[in-house]
C-alpha cells in the first residue's frame, strides 16, 4: 500500500517521467474510459457521431434559420456555411467544456485508486483529455465531410490544425489539474463549473464573429482564452489562411506556465485526498 501523504514531485521533468512511464496504461485507461461511456447502449460508439451532428443541425437551424444570423458582411451566405464557421466554434469550446465539467470528478470517481493501490493519480486528468480529444476527433471527422460535401475541397492549411490546437490541449490540461484537485475538497465545484462552461460559450465567438460586437467590447472578448484558438481553428480549416505564429507561440508559452502550475498544485494537494476521501 501507498503512502498517500507522501511528497510527490512536482517538475516538468517528473511530469514528463511520469508520462513516458504510464504511457501505456494511459492508452489502455483512455480506451476503457471511451468504451464505457457506451457501454450498453444499442447504438454504441455511433452515439459519438450522431451527437455533434444533431447539436449542428439544431444550432444552425436557430441561428440562420430563426434568428436570421449572418456571419460578419457576407450577407449572401448560405445556411450550409454558416453551419461549418459555426460548427468550427463549438469543436473548439466542446473540447474545453467536457474536460473542465468533468475534472472536478475525476479523482471522486476514482476513490480506490487514492486508497488503496500505488496509482500515478496524476495521469487522471490525461486519460479525461485523451477522451474528450477522441469525441473531438469525431466531430472533425463530421467537420470535413461537410466541407467537402458543400466545397468541394479541403484547404491544405487544414494541416496545421493539430499546432493550432495542441497550446489548448496542454492549457486545459493545466486546468483539469487544479479543477480535479479543488473537487475532491469543495463538492459545489462540478455545479459552478457547468454554468460557467455555458456562459463561456456564448462569450466566445462561437455563435458571431469579434467584428459584429463593438469595438469597446472586443477587447475584453480577446482576453477569453478559447476566443484565439476558435479563430484560428477557423482561419486554417475554413478561410485557408495560416496561423498567427506569433500568437501561437504567446499563447503556447502561456499553455505550458498554465499546465506545470496545475500539475504543482495538484502534486501539492494530493496528500490531502485521502483525509477527505
């Protein structure tokens, strides 16, 4: 049996040890995670593909349809398009929000794992992100079908989307971290997570481009980080342009303070999970 008021390491280097050494059993934990969540059901893993589709073709029908939206001057754009910029939008915050709503779970939801066997809780996080990119990936796959259903054609800009996104992946690892540490000590966590994950979408430019909002307020919508990555995700998957690459590597830096600051924390704080648990 573990120690589990023992000090843990808190480095990147012992974060990238610990990675290397658990890649395996991440793998393996992350297919579990996946299978299980379908388990049971007739329609299986299909569900992951009928869901993104559904919540497209529900979002588009209320935003062109009903509330007669148009992105930015293109007044002569037709539905179809506005569903793949839109469609981009809700990829890039669906990947945010599942893992913020589920990581103050993570660690409640594995309560064995801090008792009673030597487990490196601290992959938790990563097997819950390996999951969440899986159903992203999914939606991707949606995605382009679409775009080459309604264009034609894929841009090749579409190859640096993975660049664009990784600084996302490794920010909201950071915040799965702290997330899953605070919920094992404060149990509301879960529930403020989920409105604020809400709110956060329609103060993204998931549903609008920056350029309908007022000047005054756009500066404080680029202070939202998924606001950057959503239009960039647009910009080299829809429009055909390249990366900020001074942006990116801002924001990558920034990514990577943001990911050791919660793997810090949650080495820090796990001593104290047992006691709670």
């Amino acid at each position: 049996m573990s120690n589990p008021h023992a000090l843990q390491p808190t480095s990147p280097a012992a974060l990238i040890r610990s990675v290397w050494r658990n890649r395996h059993l991440i793998a393996q934990m992350t297919r579990r995670e996946v299978v299980g969540r379908y388990r049971g059901s007739i329609l299986g893993l299909a569900w992951s593909f009928f869901n993104p589709i559904l919540m497209l073709v529900v979002y588009t029908f209320v935003f062109s349809v009903v509330f007669k939206a148009k992105w930015g001057a293109a007044g002569d754009q037709s539905q179809t398009n506005f569903a793949i910029v839109l469609f981009v939008g809700m990829i890039v915050h669906g990947l945010f929000a599942e893992m913020v709503n589920r990581a103050p779970g993570l660690i409640l939801a594995n309560v064995n794992y801090v008792k009673k066997v030597v487990f490196p809780l601290e992959i938790l996080p990563i097997i819950g992100l390996g999951a969440a990119l899986f159903h992203t990936l999914i939606s991707l796959s949606v995605l382009f079908v679409a775009i080459l259903l309604i264009n034609g054609i894929l841009d090749w800009t579409v190859i640096f989307f993975p660049l664009v996104i990784l600084p996302l992946l490794i920010a909201t690892l950071g915040v799965a971290w702290f997330l899953a540490s605070i919920g094992v000590f404060v149990r509301d966590l879960g529930q403020i997570t989920g409105m604020f994950t809400t709110v956060l979408m329609f103060i993204s430019p998931v549903f609008y481009p920056i350029s309908a909002l007022p000047e005054k307020f756009q500066f404080w919508l680029m202070l939202n980080p998924l606001t950057f990555m959503i239009e960039q995700s647009r910009a080299v998957m829809v429009y055909g342009k390249l990366p900020d690459w001074n942006g990116l590597m801002l924001y990558t830096i920034a990514s990577m303070a943001m990911a050791w600051a919660g793997y810090w924390w949650f080495q820090k704080t796990r001593k104290g999970f047992a006691d709670v648990l």
